[in-house]
C-alpha cells in the first residue's frame, strides 16, 4: 500500500509513502480500518448536512473537506488491504 503526498514535493515529484503488511496484519487491521472509516462517515455526514443546510461556518467547511479526505484515503486503504487478503489466500 502507498500513498502519494501532493503536498510536499519531494525532487519535483509528490512524495511517496508506502506501508508495508503481510497478509497476517492485514487481516488483524482490517476490522479496526472498518471501523475507523464508518465513524469518519459519520463526521463527514454531520458537516454535509450542515454545509448543506446553508449554516456552515468557515470551520465547519475546513472540518467537511478533511473528513472527505479521511474517506477516501480510509476507502482506498480498506480496498487495498480487502485486495492483498484475496490475492494471498488463493
């Protein structure tokens, strides 16, 4: 599994982080990465239905876009732990 940083450069390409598991951690991960995603869809709920209702201060719209960040990298980090399982246990 890795993860591009856009946000920091690193010799004019994004910096690159990768995390390493075996099949073993990933299986023992896979229920708290679960778990860790379902409440950050609940946080970016709550800031979508406030955003959504016209209420929304500036704070709440800051704490809207990183909750949507926090699901799309827990997705793709639940994805790619779902995948590793599947391709080692054939």
């Amino acid at each position: 599994m890795s993860y591009l940083d856009h946000t920091r450069p690193y010799n004019g390409k994004p910096l690159e982080y990768t995390l390493c598991l075996t099949v073993d951690e990933c299986k023992l991960l896979l229920p708290v990465m679960k778990t860790a995603l379902k409440r950050q869809q609940k946080l970016y709920e709550k800031y979508r239905d406030i955003q959504d209702s016209g209420e929304a201060t500036t704070r709440q719209q800051t704490a809207l876009m990183d909750a949507e960040a926090g699901v799309a990298y827990l997705e793709d980090a639940v994805e790619k732990a779902q995948e590793l399982i599947k391709l080692f246990e054939k």
